[in-house]
C-alpha cells in the first residue's frame, strides 16, 4: 500500500506535466522561428542583402555600363559571357538565388507576431521594398504575394510586375505609417540597425526617396527621349501618388557597416573582399593587401577613359580609376589584339574613391543619387520647383558625387554646365545630362541602378557595344532570364523566354 500511496504521485505528476514538457522540449539545433525577435535578425539581413547588391548587381551592371573592360590577359577569362553579351539561364543566376534568400529575412521579421518591434518591421518592409523593386527591374514577372512561404507554398506564383510594383508603394507606406504611429511598447531600435542606427527619421527620409525612385521608374514608359510618356491611367495613378508624397528625402549617403574590419578576410566590407585578401602580418591595425587576380583584370573601358577625361576633366577621374600618366587610360571591351602581358600596368584599375579600406562603409544609397531622383522630378514637374529647382538639385548632386568620392570639385560644375549632354544648362534635352551625371555617381557603387537607369532612358547617348558580342538587337539587353534554379523548382509558373527576349521585352515600365 505504501508503494502504491508513492507511485500514484508520480503518475499525476507525468500525467499533468506531459505537455508543458514537451513545449519546452525543443532541439536547440532546430530553434523556434519565434524566438528570433526582429532585433536579434535585422542586422544580417541587412547585411546580407547589400552584399549581392555591392557585388554581383554592381559588378554586371558596371560592365553593362561599359565602366569595366578587362585587361589583355584575362580576354579568354574575365567578362568574357559579358563582353559577349551571351545571355543564358545561368548568366548571374546568383543574383536571383541570393536576393531571395535574403529578403526572406526581412520577410520573417516583418511576419513576427509581436506589435512591439513595429520600427523593426518598418526597416524591414522599407528594405525588402528596396531590393524586390530590384528583382522586377531585373527580371519583370516575378514571384511576389506567394513569395516567402517556405515549406507552404514551394512553388510560388509569378505575379504581373506592375501590380508589384503599386503594391510595393503601400508597403512604403505602412512602414512610414508604423513608424509615425508605434505603440508605446514599441522597442526601440538601436545599433543592431547597421544602416541608419535607428534613426526613424533618417528612415522616413530613405522610404520617400524609394518611393521617388519607384514612381520616377514608371514615368518615360514608351520614351525615346526621356520626356514624361506614359498611358493616360499610369500618368493619373503617378500625379495622385506624387501628390501625396512627402517631399522629405534623402540628405546624406545612406550607409551600411556591422563592424567591417581588418581583423579577417570574412569581416571585411564585401566589395573589398571581392577585391583584396588579407595578408597576416601580425598587425591587424595595418594589414598588408594582396589584390586578387579578378581584381587585377578589372581595368577602365576607353569609353569612360574617354568620358572623364574630355570636356571637361573631371575631378572624380583620379578616384573611380587609377591614372596612368596623369589620365585615365582604358580598353575597349572584347578588344583582345593588345601584346599580352602590357595591359596590367598600362591600363587603369580601379581608383582610390572605390578601393579604400576593409573597414570602409557600404553604400546603400548616395545622397547624389536622391538629388538626381529630385532634379528629375522637379523637371518632370512631380514636385515643386521646376526647372530652377532641378538645376539646384543638380548642381548639388555633383558636390555630394565628388565629396562621396574624396575629388576636389574646382570648376568642374560651371565647366560642365556648358556642354551638352553633360551640364544642365547647356543640355537640349535635360533628362540626358541628368543621366550622365548619374552614371558618373554611380560608376563603381551601384553600376546596377546606372544600367537599369540608362535601359528605361537611352541615355546616355552612344555607350558602344563590346567587340565581337553577340547581341539579336545590336544592344544591351532590357533584363536578365529566369536562372537554372527557378527553371529545376518551379518550372510549372516560370514564364516562357528566349533569349531574344529578354532583348526585346524589358519590364513593364520600358
């Protein structure tokens, strides 16, 4: 009886402990999606995703911008599917895969079930904006509302790039409606946001500016020249959505940094880790670099040789590539008949505005570019100001190029005003010395932006086409295909393409 008096105890306790037991009981091998709050994740999405936009994105779209040839050596190597222009399923398939794994981080935060972590989510509804904005630009068609849904929905639709594109700007705008109406509760962000360090405000400025940008992208649609054409319904949904935009944007370069270092080679800035390799030394203050051979064969095209040196110099020549007897001296793309073995100390590599440090920031967004996102505007008119306030805008933006850039303006600004083409005031067409300036900004920071700038307005004029390429239309293509990847897991909902394609049918605002 006493057994039994002690056993039943026992009994009870498994019986009314059973449960509870087995919520706690989880592997800590295989966490709780849960138990990762918004603040534990948001810096290495954020960190994630600006390494496939500094390198691969900036990579394909500096040589798409005719910034990058190669040196002699490396014509049978580096840039050799570039300089072709031989698109396939597997040209920068990367860029595809590794966007969608890292905006899915932004996904879970934004699907956290706290309503404490709402600037949290904001960032990430902001950023996840940013680069889905990215994937229509690149791609058109794109998995979207059924995106993110891992073992739920494996094979995703494609949603119509457009539709997208008007969903993105209400996710712009419920992160700045989160943002100005937190609860009380709300956890403020800190350090863990290693872009703006949670600053709301500074975010608020960088969700208008997107919207800028995502707006402005829908303007020229059918356009030859630049000029505002577009359907009658497009141009009423862009002067409703310009009306009620808060003209209160970027004023800084928007920057990322968790902590890069010269400690290691996998904490350095991703771009210089593309570039260089650490060499121990024992003094991790001042390493010594060793520049990796796919840094070594990236050299100056002619074309932008050509560009900085001539009417007028510009000051950022000597910062985006390195000189060679007092100019920038480059090659022509494809161009594989120089003597091998000259081209690595007679061409430019890239310069010392580019090629800083292991520990040097990364660049999200440059305030040059919001300037020219405004001046555009204020010249199309979405914005107040007009032409005055365009010129402003972009006189501005070259200052905030060359400081970004460490150049000494002198008179480049009133020396590049009387060119056509280049300078504002002596431009025919306005749109077009914007875009120069553009290209110019974005040379060696975000050569994607620059490309699929230049794709929905054909300028600049006369970027040449690599030597020997292969191209159906005699251009640059208008996106990239769909990857091998997408074409093994979801080939049910990938869109039918050609190669030609993608040469001829350009996202839905082209």
């Amino acid at each position: 009886m006493k057994k039994i008096k002690i056993l039943l105890p026992l009994i009870a306790l498994t019986l009314f402990s059973c449960d509870n037991y087995l919520d706690i009981n989880e592997s800590p091998n295989n966490p709780n999606a849960s138990l990762i709050t918004p603040n534990l994740s948001i810096s290495a999405a954020q960190t994630g995703s600006y390494s496939v936009l500094v390198r691969r994105m900036n990579e394909v779209g500096n040589v798409f911008m005719n910034n990058w040839g190669a040196n002699v050596n490396s014509f049978t190597g580096g840039y050799a599917e570039e300089f072709g222009i031989t698109m396939s399923n597997n040209f920068y398939e990367d860029v595809w895969n590794d966007l969608y794994r890292n905006t899915y981080e932004f996904t879970n935060i934004i699907n956290h079930p706290s309503t404490n972590y709402n600037h949290h989510k904001a960032i990430a509804k902001i950023m996840k904006s940013f680069y889905f904005q990215y994937l229509v630009d690149l791609y058109g068609d794109v998995p979207y509302f059924e995106a993110h849904q891992g073992a739920n929905n494996i094979n995703p639709t494609y949603d119509d790039d457009q539709a997208i594109y008007r969903d993105l700007i209400i996710q712009i705008d419920s992160a700045i409606d989160m943002i100005d109406n937190a609860p009380a509760t709300t956890v403020a962000v800190g350090s863990e946001d290693v872009m703006l360090a949670g600053n709301m405000d500074a975010w608020k400025k960088f969700a208008n500016t997107l919207k800028l940008r995502i707006l402005l992208r829908q303007s020229t649609k059918g356009s030859t020249n630049g000029a505002t054409t577009t359907d009658a319904a497009t141009l009423t949904y862009l002067t409703a959505q310009f009306a009620t935009l808060d003209n209160n944007f970027v004023d800084r370069n928007i920057t990322i940094n968790p902590g890069y270092s010269n400690a290691k080679n996998a904490q350095q800035n991703p771009w210089m880790n593309l570039m260089a390799e650490l060499t121990e030394t024992g003094n991790t203050a001042t390493p010594t670099l060793t520049f990796r051979q796919n840094y070594n064969f990236r050299r100056a095209s002619s074309f932008i040789a050509g560009q900085l040196n001539n009417n007028p110099v510009d000051p950022r020549r000597g910062r985006l590539f390195g000189l060679v007897s007092g100019s920038v001296v480059g090659v022509t793309q494809g161009d594989a008949s120089q003597p091998s073995g000259t081209a690595p100390l007679s061409l430019s590599p890239l310069g010392p505005g580019l090629v800083i440090k292991s520990s040097q920031d990364g660049y999200v967004m440059l305030l040059a570019e919001s300037l020219l996102l405004q001046a555009e505007a204020a010249q199309r008119g979405f914005i107040p100001g007009g032409p005055a306030a365009a010129q402003a805008f972009f006189n501005a933006a070259i200052t905030a190029s060359m400081s970004h850039l460490g150049a000494t303006i002198g008179t480049y600004v009133a020396d590049v005003n009387a060119v056509d083409g280049k300078g504002y005031t002596a431009s025919t067409n306005k749109y077009q010395a914007i875009m120069y300036q553009k290209s110019i900004a974005l040379n060696g920071t975000n050569g994607v932006e620059a490309w699929i700038e230049y794709t929905r307005t054909g300028f600049i004029n006369n970027i040449p086409m690599p030597m020997g390429s292969t191209s159906p239309t005699g251009k640059k293509p208008l996106r990239l295909m769909y990857p091998t990847s997408e074409l093994a897991s979801n080939s049910a909902n990938v869109p039918a393409q050609s190669v030609a394609d993608v040469f001829n049918i350009g996202p839905f605002w082209k």
